[in-house]
C-alpha cells in the first residue's frame, strides 16, 4: 500500500475525526436506527431509509479514516533538516514577482489542504513547483491563467 504523507497536525485531526464519527455519530445513528424501527412499517418509512443512509455514510467514512491512518507517513516539520530546500510540511514564504504580493504557504498532504488557512497540497502545481528549491530561488508555476513566477523569500519548518 502506498504512504500517505500527513503532517503531525493533520494526522491529529485525522484521529480525532475519526474518534467523533466512533463515539458520537455512530451510536447517535444507531438510536436513530431503533427509533425509526419502532414506528412500524419499515417499507414506507422515510426515517428509517434517512437513518440508514446516514449510518452508511458514517460506516463509509470512518473506514476510509482508519485506511488513511494506518497507510499515513506522519511527517514533524521540526524534525526536518532539508538544509534550506523546499520539501513536504515545509512552510513557504513566497513573492509574485507580477503583482508583488506576498503570501505564505505550508505544503501539506490532500487531505489537510486548505488554501484559506494557507495549507496548499503537496499535489498542487505550486508545491509540485517548489518542491526541491531553496531561498532566493523562483518557481515558475502553472496556473490557469498562464505561467506564474514566485521569489522563495523564506523556509521554515515550524
């Protein structure tokens, strides 16, 4: 089976995603379930099916968690020394070199990728970019609307 890289944070969220779905979700859907059941005729019961779907959701989702889980390589930023290069869970302080912003980014794995909280996929054509370089390097990134260029201003593993 292939590792799945996950920073420290998100293996965490990960967990106690799937320690909600267990404890609270699970026998909430399994009440859900009975009270439904004790109604009556099942054939023509929306509760019941409505349950049923949820539970199947909540199944569903709670193995793909554990599958994540037991496949994940958790990855300490802390803990890297890349010597200054770009590499998974490194955080990124970039420039482009268009319009002169500036913006940071943490290269982290799919699942934890959000681009509001500044956490971009290590599958990304940015981090794809990136990946390898060092500080007062540019990156030139693929975007939709044509080729973008990055100055790398910093690297961090924090």
């Amino acid at each position: 089976m292939i590792k799945v890289p996950l920073t420290v944070r998100g293996a965490e969220l990960l967990k106690a995603e799937l320690q909600r779905l267990k404890s609270v979700e699970r026998p909430s859907v399994i009440e859900a379930i009975a009270e439904a059941r004790a109604q009556g005729d099942l054939s023509e019961n929306a509760e019941y099916d409505a349950a049923k779907e949820r539970q199947a959701f909540v199944e569903g989702r709670i193995a793909e968690l554990e599958g994540k889980i037991s496949n994940a390589q958790i990855i300490d930023p802390l803990e890297l020394n890349a010597d200054g290069r770009i590499v998974f869970g490194a955080t990124v302080k970039l420039m482009d070199l268009e319009s002169e912003d500036e913006v940071t980014y943490q290269i982290v794995g799919d699942d934890e990728a959000d681009i509001k909280d500044g956490k971009v996929s290590i599958n990304s054509p940015i981090a794809r970019a990136l990946i390898g370089k060092e500080g007062g390097d540019v990156a030139e990134v693929l975007a939709p609307g044509g080729i973008r260029e990055y100055e790398i201003l910093d690297v961090l593993y924090i």
